[in-house]
C-alpha cells in the first residue's frame, strides 16, 4: 500500500516505524511531493489556485512549470501583486501529514534522518522508534528581509549554554541552536523582498540552495536540507535599497514575473473578493457597477500618472481600501440623516480620498501638488475615463448641429448654480438634480439606467462628467462640490478677507 491510499485516520494511527513500513509508506523530498500533487490536480481539473484572477495565462502557468521542474521561486514584483498569497497557496499542493521522529528538532524523515538526534534514537530504537504526524499547514515557515537580519536567525548559532550543560565542544553538532531554515526543513521556506537581505547574508544561502551545506561559526556542517525555497523581490529594490547578489540570483532556478490587473474587469474581480464588506452595509447601501468600475479606473489612473511613482506600483490594495471607504462613506450619510437605506452617489468618491493617499507613492511634483490635490485629480480622471463609455465625446458634440449638452450648459450660463453637500439627503439630492434643466431629458437621451436611483445615480455622473470636460465649472467646498458656469468659477475666488494688504489705504489695497 502506498502513502497516498492511506486515509488520514489510517496515517494518524501509525505511532512507529515498523508500523510504517508494514504500511508500504515512501518517503519522497518536497520537490518530489509539490510535482506529484500538482500532476495530479492538474489531471483532475482542479483549480491549483482559488482566488487569484489576472494570471490564468500568465504567472500561473509559469508557477507550475516551476514546480513541475523542482525548483526554486523567485517572484519579481511591485507591490500588492500577490506574491506572498501565491507562495502561501502553495502549501495546498503539500501531502496533508508526514510522518517525522518523534521529538526531532528538524522533524526528521524516519527513513533519512538528518540531525544527530533522529540518526541516534533510530541506531536505538530500530523499528521501535516513535513517530508523530506533521499536518502541511505547520510546513509553512515565512520570513520579511529586513537589514537587521543575521546568519544566527536564519542558519543558526551555537548555544554556549547548551555546550556547557552537556559538557560537549563548540564543533559538536548537539549544541547548535538551529535557525529559520534547518527547522523548515521538509517544508517551504519564504523569504519576502529578498534584496533587504545585506549582501553577506544572501552569500550564506550559496550552499545551502546548492550543496546543502551550512556553516556556523567556522565549523562546516553536512545538512542536505529538503526545502522548497520561495523568494520574493520589488524589482525597484535592486536600485533603492539593495539588490539580489548575482550568485544567489544565479541559484534560483525560475524568476517569475508579475503584474497587475489589466483589465478592469479583473480589478473589480479582485476587490470585490477582498473588501471586507460589513453585515449593515449590505442592508443599507446599494451600489451599481459603474461605481465599481470607477473605483478600479481610479487604480488605472494613478499607475499612469505623472504625479505617481510608477516604479513603486500601485497596489491592488488601493482599490480594496477605496471600496470600503466608499460604503462607509454611504453609510456614515444614512446614518447622520436618518435614513434606513441610501444608493450610492458620485460625491462619495470624494470620500475615499485618505484611502488613496496613503497608497501611492509620490514623485517630486506629486508632492509639491499634495496628496489630496492628487486623490482629487485622479478621481476625476477616472470620471472623465469612464464618461465616454456612456456619453458623447464632448468635443466632438461641439461640432455637431445638435449638441446634448447645449441645455445643460445654458442653464449654467444664465447665472445659475447648484450646490451639492456631500452629507443632504435622498430627497434633497433629488431635489437639487431634478433643479438642473436638461439634465433629466440628457440621460434619459443617451444613458441606459435600472431603476429611477441609477437613473439619479446617471445624472450626477453626467454632471460631475461634463465638469472634468470643462462644459461647466466645478468648485470643492468643505462638505461638498458647487456647480456653475464655466466661466464664473474662472473669476470666482476668496473672498476679499482671505487676503492680506500691504496697507489700510482702501484706494490702494492689492492682494499678494
């Protein structure tokens, strides 16, 4: 009988070797385990990696051809590109329980022990030799690259208490204190952003990838460690703050490459399978799919942006955060007014904005811009994106006889306004876009809307759509937008106490 025809309740009822053996187990190394599970899971149709959507015909495919070839990962990266959830995914691919030594630092495999320990208790015991069950989550082992990392965390260090207890030298094997990567042996051991790893550290996984050597302390050790080694790196690291060393790169055998969503549909994939949507939310706020999308354009708009440093990426994180701050924002407006439910409104992306600032990175004019001058500039560029997929290019309607936006726009210019506070009402925001003449007749004219809050949801869209497009103007206030005639909001300014004189001559004051 062979390891995979025993059920779990069969494996866990085997306590020792001899028991083992009769059962026909074999043993096989991690890369052995990881491929064999993998064709089979490939044969059997199933999905080797839930959740994860982008990469069908991309970085999946070269992962399994990475692990058909039993190698070493490394996944080169910006951030937020699920890296990491990749590499813990793996663990999936790993048979549910392995047997090991029993008390074994290293979990030793009973059929090749590796510590001194495991090698002893079996010269010992033989087939009486007491074994325990390791399930695949605890063959995880996980460790972030800081510079503060040394040679004793990761390979180990002599124990000099350990030495004098059992009164052995420092080359005896018996008083090393192992570190991270013996103790993952028969396991996968991750190393994220591999390139904050100080050069001399990296040059000690030379032989331990390679020969399966270690050394500590001057004393060289033979641990033919069985590791399966997964590494991650921010292509941007090997300028910034460090780089991979050439021999190490030279030793991870597949370098896998990858990237963002592109695709909105895909963005939205993503976000909606990660945002953390609350019970109440549910109930109260209703959201269309155009505000999903705009969520991802905002995304799309930042990684273009010449204000955002694209070699520090934008996460899939901005989006996840956006969502969520845009349903609470909704519901933080039903809550104040008293409303049992509310749809969600084009002025509460302006409440997403603390979610997008601290998820780019800016380059020198974003800074000089801010970073909620930015927000606000890539929310509107999402909207002026999106509103051609449902409106007429507005420069184009300026050339055609009939213009939809003709009414919209002259009511602007007759001198009238509309304020939107982020905070009004159902019924007053109601009010206020039923107020606007044309707007009704534009989107009932050239947008296709569910039901009559899509419809109101469309209107302010198509406002705040023609404002990006500088058919009429747009104000920020403190709680909310002002819309006015393009060239009103030209001249409108401060107010004349916002500014200071040189002097109290009335005749001669100037602003600065």
């Amino acid at each position: 009988m062979t390891y995979s025809k025993l059920t779990s309740t069969e494996l866990l009822g085997i306590r020792t070797l001899g028991e083992l053996k009769k059962a026909g187990y074999q043993s096989r190394s991690i890369k052995q385990e990881l491929r064999d599970n993998l064709i089979e899971k490939i044969r059997n149709k199933e999905n080797i990696f839930p959740g994860i959507w982008g990469y069908e015909e991309t970085v999946i495919p070269d992962v399994e051809r990475a692990i058909l070839s039993m190698h070493n990962i490394n996944f080169l990266g910006l951030r937020g590109q699920a890296k990491t959830r990749i590499a813990r995914m793996m663990v999936s691919l790993l048979d549910e329980y392995i047997p090991y030594i029993k008390n074994s630092e290293l979990h030793d495999d009973p059929f090749a022990p590796l510590s001194r320990y495991a090698k002893d208790i079996l010269a010992a015991e033989g087939n009486d030799t007491e074994i325990e069950w390791l399930h695949r989550d605890e063959r995880y082992t996980e460790k972030l690259a800081t510079p503060d990392v040394s040679v004793a965390d990761l390979i180990g260090d002599v124990d000099p208490i350990k030495a004098a207890t059992l009164k052995l030298p420092y080359s005896d094997e018996r008083v090393i204190h192992f570190g991270l990567i013996p103790r993952s042996h028969r396991g996968i051991f991750v190393i994220n952003e591999l390139p904050d790893l100080q050069a001399r550290i990296q040059v000690a996984l030379f032989n331990i990838l390679q020969e399966g050597d270690i050394q500590i302390r001057g004393f060289k050790l033979r641990l033919p460690l069985d590791i399966q080694f997964v590494f991650t790196a921010n292509p941007e690291d090997y300028t910034n703050r460090g780089s991979i060393v050439t021999p190490l790169k030279d030793r991870i055998e597949s370098q896998i490459v990858t990237h963002y969503p592109k695709t909105i549909e895909t963005g939205k994939r993503i976000t909606e399978q990660e945002a953390v949507v609350k019970p109440e939310q549910k109930s109260t706020v209703r959201v269309n799919e155009l505000v999903k999308t705009l969520i991802e354009q905002i995304a799309f708009e930042a990684r273009e942006s010449e204000y955002v440093d694209s070699k520090s990426g934008v996460s899939a994180r901005l989006t996840i955060s956006a969502y969520e701050s845009l349903l609470s924002t909704a519901e933080r407006r039903a809550l104040i007014n008293g409303e049992s439910s509310t749809y969600v409104r084009i002025s509460d992306l302006y409440g997403v904005v603390s979610a997008i600032c601290g998820k780019v990175e800016l380059v020198y004019e974003g800074e000089v811009e801010g970073p909620v001058i930015v927000a606000q500039n890539l929310i509107g560029k999402a909207i002026r994106t999106q509103f051609l997929n449902f409106f007429p290019d507005p420069e184009k309607s300026k050339k055609s006889k009939i213009n939809p936006y003709a009414k919209v726009v002259e009511w602007f210019g007759a001198g009238n306004e509309m304020e939107m506070p982020a905070d009004m009402t159902d019924r007053e925001y109601i009010a206020r876009l039923k107020t606007i003449d044309g707007l009704d007749d534009f989107v009932d004219m050239l947008s296709a809307y569910g039901d009559a809050q899509e419809k109101l949801f469309m209107m302010e869209f198509a406002l705040h759509g023609m404002a990006e497009f500088s058919l009429v103007g747009k104000q920020a206030l403190d709680q909310g937008m002002k819309f006015q005639d393009l060239v009103s909001s030209m001249f409108s300014g401060p107010g004349e106490d916002d500014y200071d004189f040189e002097d109290d001559d009335d005749d001669d004051r100037k602003p600065f």
